[in-house]
C-alpha cells in the first residue's frame, strides 16, 4: 500500500498555532483529508482539499498542499485546550480505488 | 441528526465467545466500511462493502466476517474473540469507493 507518514507528537501552548505536517508517496492522491480522533471516539472530519488545489482555509484551520513535495499540513491558529486529539491526515486515489491513513500527530495543547 | 451510529458503544465479552457489532447508517451510502484501531495507531480496514459486494482485506483474520442484511445496516461478526482482538472497531460509510469517508464513534470492545 501507499506510505502516508505524521510525526506522532506534537506541544503547543494555548493560544499558539499548531502545524502538523504529513507526507505521503502516491503521485495519483485525488482528495487529501485531516481528521480528528478525541479520545475515545470515532474519526470527525475536519477538512479536505482536492488535489490540483495549494491551499484552503476554514475558519481556524488552513490546509497547505505542496504537490510536487506530496506534503500536506494542517495549521490551526489560536490552538485551544479542545483541539488536544489525534490528527489523521489520509488520501484517496479514484485510479485505486483506495483511501490511506496516516500514522496520526498527537496533538497536547498546554494550558 | 447522526449519520452513522455504532451499537453498543462499549461491548465486554469473554474470550472465545462470539460477539456482533452493529453500525447504521441514514446517508444511503453505497459504501460501508470495518476498521480496527488499536491504542496509538492509526484504524486499520478489515473489509468494506460496496454495495452487497464484500471485499476481504488480504490480512483479515478468519475469526472475523461481516454482514450487510440492507443499506443501511452493517454487522461485524467476530467467532471466537482472542485477546489480541480487544480494539475500538470503527464503523465509516462513503458514497462511493475512495470518496469521503464518515465515521461513527466506534464500539469500545473488552475481551475477558
């Protein structure tokens, strides 16, 4: 399968912007997304982006996609203690018909 | 308002006893989805369906199968839970392969 690699860790404090960064090595990616894992619970989608796109922003989060370096980030600005989770970024390919995750960045926001 | 709803949300069992999970689904997808997760890492497939098309992971134990009776539902069967098997199973539907997925809140699953 396709590698889709994250730091797992990851400190800010509250108030601060958080960047999480992920990697991955499928050239065909169509949909690259980011979700949110609290503890306990299932996976919340937070945002995607469509490959042939550099960035989006929602809110408090911008999406950065760099194509030819296939990286991706997630910038929360003004982290508060709520968004303390796992993040899972993930790719889709329509040619394989598959969705890959990455590894999941632990984010632990300091009060 | 939820889209995909996983019962129980916290099942204990004991070891070699069969236990199904349930997940449902109000978004008509077409696609339905099994993930294992274990502490710290990242949810691991263990079949989907398309439609009633079921697809094995290559990997995936015998000892699990599942069920799609309809669209909307979704049953995973585990024969005879090992302890290796305790792990939060999450449920995820799309309208079509490799499209979005959405999750439920997962079925929390002790094995005694």
């Amino acid at each position: 399968g396709e590698d889709v690699e994250q730091s797992l860790f990851l400190s800010v404090r509250e108030g601060d912007s958080s960047v999480i960064n992920c990697t991955y090595t499928d050239s065909s990616s169509t949909y690259l997304y980011w979700y949110k894992q609290e503890p306990g619970a299932g996976l919340q989608l937070l945002t995607y982006i469509f490959s042939n796109m550099d960035m989006k922003q929602d809110q408090r989060l911008t999406v950065l996609l760099n194509k030819k370096d296939k990286h991706l980030s997630l910038r929360i600005a003004d982290t508060q203690t709520g968004d303390s989770a796992i993040y899972f970024c993930a790719e889709s390919s329509l040619t394989g018909n598959q969705f890959y995750f990455g590894t999941g960045t632990s984010l632990t926001v300091i009060p | 308002d939820a889209m995909v709803i996983q019962n129980p949300r916290y099942q204990v069992t004991q070891f070699g006893k069969p236990v199904t999970l349930s997940c449902s689904q109000t978004l008509n997808h077409n696609v339905m989805y099994w993930y294992q997760q274990k502490s710290s890492q990242a949810p691991k497939l263990l079949f989907h369906y398309y439609d009633k098309d079921f697809n094995n992971e290559a990997d995936t134990p015998d000892n699990f199968q599942s069920r799609r009776p309809n669209t909307s539902f979704c049953f995973l069967d585990i024969r005879s839970p090992g302890l290796g098997d305790a792990a939060m199973y999450l449920c995820a539907t799309s309208r079509d392969r490799a499209d979005t997925q959405y999750f439920g809140p997962g079925t929390r699953l002790t094995v005694l």
